[in-house]
C-alpha cells in the first residue's frame, strides 16, 4: 500500500474509533515543522485525525505516551513500537484492553543524518517519497535516492517489521527481514576489553546529559531515574567522565532483556552519540544466554524475571560467556 | 550593519583563514567550530587547519566558553579538616578567541552578560572568562529555514556580542571592527585593507539578507499575550508532545540554569557548578518532595515565559536568540516558534 493509502487508511480509522467513543484520543503523527520530521500529534476529534499522516520519518516510538493515559486509547505504532507496547503490558504499565492498536507494517524509517550528509550541509528544502525512491530537494539541486540506502542502522537489522499484536492492521504485511545474527555488533564484541573500553568512552564524552536517550525511551519509565536521587546520589552530574559512563552502562543494563533497539534514544540523541552498539551488545548477550528476545510474546515470562535450573551462571562461576 | 567600522575592513582570503589562525595560536586559544564524528562543535584547536568555517551552526552553541557545562568553584583534599585548605578556581584562561560564531551565538554571549557580568551581582568566575575573550562573528549570508534571529531583535548580520564581525565575499571574507578591542586586535595583525567596493558590497547584501528575514511575531504582542496566558488551557495540548528532556536548554545559547553540587574527585572535595534544566524533574523539586512544577506542561512553559516575558522584564530583551536549535534538536519537533506563534495569534484568548 502506497504511503497516502497508509496515511488515508490511518486517517479513516483514527475518526471512526474517535466518532464512536471507542477512545478519547489516538496517538500517531502528522507532520513536523520541517521537511524531514513528522511530529507526535494527539488526536481528539475528526478534525484532528484529518491532520495525521505516515511517512518515511514517522521515527518516534509513541508507546512512550501510553503511560500517560488511564482512559481507552488508540495508538499508531511500527513492528519495533509494538515490541515496546507487549514489554509495557508485561510489566503491568498499561492494560492491554485500554489499547486500540493501529499497526502499520514498516518497511524502515529514513535517518535525516544521512541524507543530510549526501547534502553536504546544503539546507534540505523538500523530501517526497516515490516508489523505493526518496526525491531529495536542497538549496543547489534535486536528487532521487534509493529510500534503502537512508534507513536507520537499527532498521536495517530490523526482524519485525511487521507489528507483533495490534488490533487494526493498516495496509498490507511487509517482507520480514532476515533473522537476526547481530552480525552488526560482532566486530565490537570481538575486539578486546581495551578497545571496546575505548569506543564506549570515546562515544560518550560526546554526552551533554541532556538524558534525551532516557526520556524518549518507552521502557525508561521509573518514576524517579537513579540519575536524579539526591537521597542518595547515586551518580554525579559532571560530564565527560565516570558519571556519565554510569549513567549509560547502568541504563544500559537495566534495558537488558526489555530493549527492544526501536533506536528512539539515538534518534533522539543532539550529540549523534551512538548509543546503539552498548544496547545491541546486551540484546545479543541476552538472546545469547536466554535465547529471549524482548517484545516478541505476550505470555513468554522476561528472563529476568523468571529463574530456570539451567540459566546460565558462568558469570558468577568465572568466565565471561558475553565476551565470546 | 549596526556600529561597524567601514572605513578600517580589512580583507582575509578564504584560503589564508588557517594560516592566520595557526598565527594566533601562540598567543591565543582559538576557539573555532570543528566537525567531527559528522557534528560540527565549538572547540579549542591545535592546528589552524581543524577550523571549518564551511557550516550553517554548530549543534551546541559556543556558551561553554564563557559558561563551562562544569565547572569547578572551590576544591579542598578531602585529607584536610573541614573549612580548612579550600581553593578557589577562579579561571585564569589566558587570551581566547572565539572565531567564527554565528550572530545569534555572538548575542548569546551579550545576553548572559546581562545576566552574569553586570551590576553588583557580577559572577567573578564568569567576568574572568568574558573578560578575556575576544568574540569574532561570521555574518550568515545563506540563513536556514530554522532561524528566527530577526523576530528576536537580532539579524544575520546582528553586531552585538561581537568584537569583530566577518562577512563573506566571493573568495574572501571582509572583516569589520565592532568594539575598541577590535579594533586593536586588528591592527595588530597586519591585514590588508579591503576594497571599498568589496566593503560596500559585503553592507548592501547584509541589508538584503536581513530584509529577507521578515520577523515572524511582534514580541511585544508575544509578550502581552503571554502575560494573561500563565494558566492558559492551551498549554495542555500546545506541550503535549514533549517528553521533558534538556535539550532545548542544553543546546540554547541564553539557557543558563545552574545547579551547584558538591562532588567527590581525586581526593579533592570539589563545588562545581553544573548546567541544569528547568526540564528536569530535579529543578524544582522541594525537600519536602512537594514540586511546583510537576509535568511537562508546567516545565516546558516556565522555559517559554521566562524567555518570552520574565527576561524582557529583567533585561529588557527576550532570552532568545531565534538560533533554531531547538527547533532542530528537539527529539519530538516541538517547535518553539509555533508556540510563540500561536500566543501571538491568540492573544491569550484562550
């Protein structure tokens, strides 16, 4: 289905559910304030589901919203924002009979980085999506891009694309991606502790703390974030240094078998700090030891949560099979 | 453009700019924007050569320079009795230039003079750091759709905060004396003086590319709008979308919040004074756990009011520069000129 039939279809439904009172609002997008962002919107009423829309930078994970709402609400979500909805209900955050999930299968968001790299700093003017083609506008010149090319890396590697439960399906389910063999962090994890030290630190000096990463999250949703205890303080607030470390390697950590590498946090990164190879590691140690994939099975138990005889216990005995 | 010299421009060619920059290094800190890791920053540069002048803006603004994201007030060994052996850091940054920022940073430093450097409350840690710094702008001839600076007072070609301000032309950039220290500056560094024809070139185009910057609202109007609007119902759904990260004040160039901790590092106690947000939940969370601001809602308009309306009480100019970075930053496109926008239109009514 073409990107208006999405948008008309997303559109259609959204009014419906609104008109007949089955929600009070429908989280989905419309667009932003420039020509490579579409921006979260709340519709209300028919008026506002008119202004919704689906494109190629329908990049937030809206789930981030969910909790906000105790009443019934519809919500416009991707294959990886599906995965963060079943991990929220999992976690008893939002009751899955509140939720009327529009899902859209995804074929990839575009990363506005990188078709502004192919710009070279000329100010983009326009982008229209054609048939697996982007047509790029800038101030000297109009290009045609293959879409394939700008997708985010997290896309890339992506195995759901198609959403994991929803209750209307709006167009037609896409080609799935191959399995994931985390091939895209197997150069990271193979290289020694000194050099993976040395990348992770040399990403996060870039840190400003501005916690954008946390706050974009849909599974970031502590009511008080250890980075923001005063009673204890459990990290300091300086920058560029051990603290800031703490901070991602602790989030990190707590993400461990509930990440489900939607890329919210990079995309909300202003620093361009690649969060994603930190994330992406713990996922492949997660899968790895417990063959569990975050977001995929409403009934399947978190693995953190549930203990097995034979779960792997090589970190307390010695060894370190995440290393391998 | 306001308050320049026209008679003594000087011209330097585009491709000299490294060359005089790497001149000025054994007396100076030049801070120069920098790209690396595909972001453009403001940084302190070894080699005149690691200057790239070629930039629309940099995604932090150059703030840090007068105001440190961290920066350390007091120390004393943590071996040591208390109140005893405690040192203070006042800066000692030697001379510093800050080369090729943009206008709106430019006035982004003028600004937090305003709020730092003057009257009794003066901030000696940030007078020592102003007071050495030398502010050479570069004149925006090709502003991007995100910039605002002429519905905040200011101009692609705005001179204040600026001791120099540099234009482009064709192969050179045309380079005008602001302030005194300028003035100084230049004649002291031995350039040529530009041609007439060039300097009357560099003026008219400044003109138009200000003319073509129709501001968007009227501030005043902003302001008596926002005035009657503090519990405005509008504020729900206008900051609906935000998810109450700093950005926006982090990449600010008038944001200038701080919080000051005392932290343990190397031995030494240390007091530094940290950048903070009035985003944050910590901001303004009472020890009774009692918070006046408690969402989004209330955070993101304290940000708006206090530019749009507290500043221009206090200072007399709004506490914006119209830069466009958080507009361009910001993870949800909550763009703040909507906002403004919009109480401009409705004048509170609502």
């Amino acid at each position: 289905m073409s990107r208006t039939g999405l948008t008309e279809r997303i559109r259609e439904e959204a009014a419906r559910l609104l008109a007949d009172g089955t929600v009070d609002v429908v989280i989905g997008f419309e667009q932003g304030s420039l020509p490579l962002r579409a921006t979260p919107c709340f519709a209300r009423d028919a008026a506002d589901a008119g202004r919704l829309v689906w494109n190629a930078f329908c990049g937030n994970n809206l789930s981030r919203y969910i909790r906000r709402f105790d009443k019934r609400v519809g919500i416009v979500v991707k294959g990886c924002d599906t995965r963060s909805i079943v991990e929220l209900i999992k976690e008893n955050q939002v009751q899955r009979d509140n939720l009327v999930i529009i899902g859209v299968p995804c074929d990839g968001m575009v990363d506005e980085g990188i078709l502004q790299g192919l710009c070279k700093g000329r100010e983009i003017l326009s982008v229209e999506e054609g048939d697996g083609v982007l047509v790029v506008t800038d101030a000297g010149r109009t290009m045609r891009i293959p879409r394939d090319e700008c997708l985010h890396q997290g896309c890339r590697v992506c195995t759901q694309r198609n959403p994991v439960i929803h209750d209307i399906l709006a167009g037609e389910p896409v080609q799935e991606q191959p399995g994931d063999t985390y091939r895209d962090v197997a150069g990271f994890a193979a290289a020694p502790p000194d050099a993976r030290w040395a990348r992770i630190t040399g990403e996060m000096d870039r840190c400003i703390r501005c916690y954008a990463c946390r706050d974009a999250c849909p599974l970031c949703y502590c009511a008080n974030c250890f980075v923001d205890a005063t009673m204890p303080q459990w990290v300091g607030k300086s920058v560029g240094g051990s603290d800031t470390l703490s901070f991602h390697l602790m989030r990190s950590l707590h993400l461990a078998g509930r990440c489900v590498e939607c890329g919210a946090c990079e995309r909300a990164c202003p620093m361009g700090v690649d969060i994603r190879t930190l994330h992406r590691k713990v996922s492949s140690d997660v899968a790895g030891l417990f063959g569990y994939k975050p977001g995929m099975s409403l009934s399947e138990p978190a693995p953190l949560s549930r203990f097995e005889p034979d779960d792997p216990e090589d970190f307390m005995t010695g060894g370190s099979p995440c290393a391998e | 453009m306001r308050g320049v010299n026209e008679m003594s421009a000087v011209r330097l060619g585009k491709g000299d700019v490294a060359g005089f920059l790497e001149g000025l290094l054994a007396d100076w800190t030049v801070v120069a924007p920098v790209m690396h890791d595909g972001i453009v920053s403001f940084r302190a540069i070894t080699s005149g050569t690691e200057a790239d002048l070629d930039y629309s803006n940099s995604a932090q603004s150059p703030k840090g320079v007068v105001l440190p994201q961290v920066e350390t007030l007091l120390s004393c060994p943590c071996s040591s009795p208390e109140g005893e052996d405690v040192v203070e850091h006042t800066p000692e940054p030697g001379r510093v230039v800050l080369f090729g920022v943009r206008p709106c940073d430019a006035r982004g430093i003028g600004f937090l003079d305003r709020v730092f450097g003057e009257g009794a409350n003066g901030d000696n840690y940030y007078a020592s750091r102003r007071e050495s710094l030398l502010v050479v702008s570069l004149g925006c001839s090709h502003p991007l759709a995100t910039c605002f600076c002429t519905t905040t007072g200011g101009g692609p070609f705005s001179t204040e905060g600026s001791d120099l301000i540099m234009a482009e032309h064709g192969d050179e950039y045309i380079v005008f004396a602001v302030t005194e220290n300028g003035a100084t500056f230049l004649s002291r560094h031995g350039l040529s003086k530009a041609a007439e024809s060039a300097v009357q070139a560099v003026l008219s185009a400044a003109e138009t590319s200000v003319a073509e910057m129709q501001p968007r609202v009227g501030l005043s109007i902003l302001k008596g709008s926002l005035d009657g609007s503090f519990d405005a119902a509008a504020w729900n759904t206008l900051t609906e979308k935000c998810v109450g990260c700093g950005v926006c004040t982090y990449v600010c160039p008038t944001c200038h919040c701080f919080d000051i901790v005392d932290e343990v590092s190397g031995g030494s106690r240390v007091r530094n004074r940290i950048w903070d947000s009035c985003q944050f939940p910590c901001f303004t969370r009472q020890a009774s756990g009692f918070d006046p601001r408690p969402t989004y809602r209330e955070r993101y308009r304290q940000r708006f009011m206090h530019k749009f309306s507290f500043c221009t009480d206090r200072y007399g100019t709004p506490g914006c520069v119209g830069c466009g970075r958080c507009v361009t930053e910001c993870p949800v496109n909550l763009d703040i000129r909507r906002i403004m926008a919009f109480f401009s239109e409705k004048r509170g009514e609502e």
